[in-house]
C-alpha cells in the first residue's frame, strides 16, 4: 500500500474534532454564511449587509474590509475564504454604475463554488429604521414563498432553493406554532423579489 492510498489518523485531540466535524453526518450542522462587500459599495449596500448579517447570527461571518473581486469572473478569493472559515454560504455587495446596490447570494461545496445568484437592490428599508423590539440573536425564522412562479419557473426555483439553504437555521424535530417568533416572508410578482421580516407582537412590545 502506498502512502497515497493509506488513512492518515490523527495525533492529537484538536485534530480528532476537526476530522469529526468535517465528516458525513446523518443530519448537517447548520450552514455558515460569510457575509462580505467588494471593492465598491454603497451606503443601502452596507446597511443591507449588516442587516442580513443579523438575521443570519451566530451562523455568520461578517467581513469589514473590502474584498476586490469579481464573483462571476473569479471565485477563488471567495473559496479560499470559504475554507478558512469553514462556510458553505457567502453573500457578496457590491455597487457600481452598472450594477447598482448589487448582492450575489452563492452556495459552495467542497470550498468550491456550486452556484450563484444576482440580485438588484431597488427599495430597502434598514431594521434599525423599524421601532420595535428585535427577535433574539440565533431566532429559528418560518419561511414563507408566496408566488407561483416558485414552483413553476426554474430559475425561480434555484433562488427559492438558495434562499432556503441561507436562511433555514437549525433542523428540528417539531415547531411550537405558539412560540414562532420570526417570519421572513419572499414574494416573486412582476420580475422582482419582496422580502420582510416580520416579528410576532407579545405583551412586552406593547
């Protein structure tokens, strides 16, 4: 048997858990997101990012500093990201002339990049402009696609899909419909995408 066919076990405790965590399970953890912005952004841009950042914690990583690539052209900054981080999400914003207030959601496999979606941002409110009392950090959201074109168009398909993946959270074994704190709510009409958050009002926001 040579070297290259032969399992290399590890030496110490650390590297153990390491390996643990990186094999198949049964049930996935969580997926993480690294969150980050290009070489160009705007003001809703980096609003909107920190806004998304927070929807998606603790399963997130943001990155303050501007990253100068180009996604669709060169992904390799964002798979040498991915695995220094060890996420399997990324959400990219960017804004130019061109392609103003700009967000490419994409998933990875294998610290390699398996798809990507582009989104224009049109209209966007921050959270912190909403005067009310925010879900807890780490907040499992019901998902909620309204639009027919979900189900029936395919590449309304694939975002559906992506969109799941970021933000779905940890899987459970049942939901307490009485204690649903958050609903994040997409609705696909006319060419574009609404998404909201909403949280459910109990006696102490009142």
């Amino acid at each position: 048997m040579t070297q290259l066919d032969s399992v290399v076990k590890p030496k110490t405790k650390r590297s153990k858990r390491f390996l643990e965590s990186r094999a198949p399970k049964l049930t996935e953890d969580v997926k993480t997101a690294m969150i980050m912005k290009g070489g160009n952004t705007s003001e809703t841009v980096t609003k909107a990012l920190k806004d998304i950042h927070s929807l998606k914690k603790p399963n997130a990583v943001l990155y303050k500093k501007k990253n100068i690539t180009r996604p669709f052209e060169d992904s390799t900054s964002l798979e040498f990201f991915s695995k220094k981080t060890d996420c399997s999400l990324f959400l990219f914003g960017s804004h130019n002339k061109k392609r103003p207030n700009n967000f490419i959601f994409g998933r990875l496999f294998d610290f390699h990049v398996l798809d990507m979606i582009e989104l224009g941002i049109e209209k966007f409110v921050s959270l912190s402009e909403i005067k009310a009392n925010k879900f807890p950090e780490g907040t499992k959201p019901m998902l909620v696609f309204a639009g027919e074109v979900f189900d029936t168009d395919a590449e309304h398909k694939r975002l559906k899909s992506l969109l799941i993946d970021f933000f779905r959270g940890p899987t459970v074994p049942a939901v307490r419909l009485a204690g649903l704190e958050h609903v994040l709510h997409f609705t696909a009409l006319d060419g574009k995408i609404y998404m909201r958050s909403y949280k459910r009002i109990t006696s102490e926001d009142r």
